[in-house]
C-alpha cells in the first residue's frame, strides 16, 4: 500500500536522476577546467610562475618616461638634448628589462623540453617495480596510464611554447605602443595647454636679440 504513493512510487528514480544530473554537471564543470588550463597560459602549472615575472618585467617598461616633460620652457635645441638623455636613461632598463624577459623564456624553454624528453625516455616496461619486484597486473596498468598522461602533457606544454613566445613579443610590443602613445598624447598636451588664452605657459622658448642686421628671433 506505501509503495503505491507517489512519494515512495517516485522516490528512486527521483534519487538516480538527482544523482545524474549532479555527476552530469561535474563531469561538464572539470571539461571546462581542462579546456581553460589547455588554452591559458596562466591557469597553468608549469606558465604560471614565469608568467608573473614575465608580466611584472612587462609593466615595469610601461612605466619607463621616454619623453621628459617637466613644466620648464626651454628652447628647441635644449629640448632635444634633455629627450636625448631621457631615451638613453630609459634605453638601460629597457634593455635589462628585456634580457630578464628572455633569461625567464629560455629557461621554461629548457624545463619544458628537458621534461618532454625525460618523459619520453622513461622505461617502457610496464611489470618492473621498485627493487626488482614484479609489479601487478593492475598496479601495471595504473602505472603505465600515468606514463602515458604525462607524456601527452609534456607534449602538449612542449607544442605551446611557439605561442608562448608570440604571446610574450606581443606583450612587450604592445607595452612599447602604449608607452610611445601616452608621452606623445602628454607631449601633445604640453604644448596647447593655454592654447587660445592670455596665458605665460608653454613648452618652447623663442630668443629675441638684436644686432646690426635687425632683429633676429631663435629659433627661426
């Protein structure tokens, strides 16, 4: 009589298809995760740590001054001297900036590769276990699936690091672009501000002197 209620009719199914759907749901949240570590360099183990310092040396050359702006007027040829010793400064870290970036490539090159070729010069045999004794048929199999996981994996990381390399180039020319543009766009503003006012600010200094010649304006 229980048995024919609803409640107690449905109870099982009910359980099986709850405990579906929950598996169903895990099961497609951990292929996310895997398809995320696969195409991220940042989700993943081995890019992660080089990755930070990568992006923190990247950074770094955003904030470099290129073009020195102080608020002072001064003529043309003054100008190009101070610019000239603000690009050779900011030329220095630049280059230290960038052996560092490539010092951290190169050595996830290394440790990529050095892994890849570790893993595929493993022993292959499967029944060998530690101190000669003779492994069991399932402790075999286990073992030779993880050796195969782990090739593929170091396959895989090894395949990533041309995209790792054009990803980094970006990164650094992008930071370039970004810097260049900022002191243009600040060197452009420098030089209207006051535009269209009675206003002593300015970025150039025009010489006036007079001589047997006339009048004479530098530059001219």
């Amino acid at each position: 009589m229980v048995r024919n209620l609803t409640f107690f009719r449905q109870f099982v199914p009910r359980k099986m298809f709850d405990m579906w759907r929950t598996f169903a749901k895990y099961s497609k949240f951990r292929r996310m995760r895997r398809d995320i570590e696969r195409k991220l360099f940042m989700a993943s183990r081995v890019f992660c740590a080089p990755m930070m310092t990568i992006r923190t040396a990247v950074s770094h050359l955003q904030e470099l001054q290129l073009v020195r702006l102080d608020g002072v007027r001064m003529t043309a040829a003054t100008f190009a001297d101070t610019q000239a010793q603000a690009r050779a400064m900011a030329q220095k870290e630049i280059d230290r900036r960038l052996v560092r970036i490539v010092r951290v490539l190169k050595g996830i090159c290394k440790d990529v590769t050095d892994r890849a070729a570790a893993n595929a010069d493993e022993d292959a045999d499967p029944s060998a276990g530690a101190g000669g004794r003779t492994k069991g048929i399932r402790e075999a199999k286990e073992d030779e699936m993880r050796k195969a996981r782990a090739l593929r994996q170091a396959a895989f990381e090894q395949s990533r690091l041309g995209s790792l390399i054009r990803m980094v180039d970006y990164m650094v020319v992008e930071a370039f672009a970004g810097r260049c543009s900022d002191d243009l766009e600040a060197l452009r503003s420098s030089m209207h501000a006051g535009a269209g006012q009675r206003s002593r600010v300015g970025l150039f200094m025009t010489e006036l002197r007079f001589d047997d010649e006339g009048t004479v304006f530098a530059p001219n």
